[in-house]
C-alpha cells in the first residue's frame, strides 16, 4: 500500500509554519495528518513546542474554539511593546482576583494582553521584591511575549527577552523621574 501524500496547508496553516496556541505559546506545526479516532477519521495538526518538550495534536477543525492563530503582524507587535512603555495599572483588588485577570489575559493569547501583565508586574532593582506567585506569573508572561517577538523578529529568545528588558527599565526610570518632578513641583509651590 503506497503512503498517501500529507497534505501541507489547511484552513490558511501551513506546515513548518510558527503559530500561537493561547494555552502554551508559540509552536510549529511539524504536519498535517490524518488520524483514526473512535472510529472516525480525523485531520490533525501536529504542533510541536520546543521549549515545553511537548507536541500536541489539534483538529483542523476545532482551530477557532482553541483560539489557535498566526504569529502577530508587525503593528500588533509595535502596540504590544508601546504597551511596555506606558504606567502600571495595579488595581487596588485582592491578589487572588488580580492573580486570575492575569493568567486569562497570559491565556488569553493576546499579545497586548500579555504585554500588559508584563507591564504591570515588572519590578526594577530600585522597587520592592515581589511575592512568589507574582514572579511566577511575571516570568510566565514574559516567556509568552518573548517567544512571539522571538519569533516575529526572528530573534533568539534571549535576545527577545533583552529588547523587553530595555524597553521596561528605560520605561521605570522615566516614569520615576516624572515622579520626582512632580514632587519637587509640589514642595516648590
């Protein structure tokens, strides 16, 4: 029996290609295979994250409810690193509720999203140290947006993580001394 050809795209996916998966990140998609499963014939997208050390396999079909998608375009990614630039939104809420916003927005898949949490949970060396679980999600985050810039920039993940660095520890010592202007303007008058 001659093995049958694999396809190569579907739905716009092709393989070889980077992709977002909310869940986990960025993967690859390594083919598009067909599978038996319960009796029914399936097709399939073997992803596979090399970082996790995992391959997941995803119906073609179920790509929407999964929120599976392409890498960010270039303006997304511009957006999501003006976003590391801007203030800190800490709600005044209890940890546990922030804690949840933050991991759906780093679920989510959405690189503003994410790169909000990043924003929001990035602490400089002149800023108080932060409990476990707010490392944990910051570091997370970071990972996410990192391997998407990686990705799109075509960038080694290291050097994804040193261009958010810089652009965070440039943001913190802006944004502390507009805060100092304001309280030597408020001591002044």
């Amino acid at each position: 029996m001659a093995e049958k050809k694999r396809p190569q795209q579907r739905n716009g996916f092709r393989t070889n290609e980077y992709i977002v998966y909310p869940a986990h990140g960025v993967g690859r998609i390594m083919s598009i295979e067909e599978q038996e499963i319960a009796g029914a014939k399936l097709e399939l997208f073997v992803i596979n994250f090399d970082k996790d050390k995992m391959t997941l396999r995803v119906p073609t079909t179920k790509l929407e409810s999964v929120g599976m998608r392409k890498l960010s375009e270039d303006k997304i990614v511009k957006k999501a690193l003006t976003t590391l630039k801007g203030k800190a939104r800490v709600k005044r809420t209890m940890w546990s509720r922030r804690a949840q916003e933050y991991e759906a927005k780093i679920n989510s898949g959405d690189l503003i999203s994410i790169a909000e949490v990043v924003r929001d949970l990035y602490r400089s060396e002149a800023q108080p140290e932060q409990s476990y679980s707010e490392r944990q999600l910051y570091e997370a985050a970071l990972d996410r947006m990192a391997r998407e810039l990686a990705a799109v920039e075509k960038l080694d993940e290291d050097g994804a993580i040193a261009k958010i660095d810089e652009i965070l520890a440039k943001s913190a010592r802006s944004n502390k001394a507009a805060a100092e202007a304001a309280e030597d303007g408020k001591a002044a008058a």
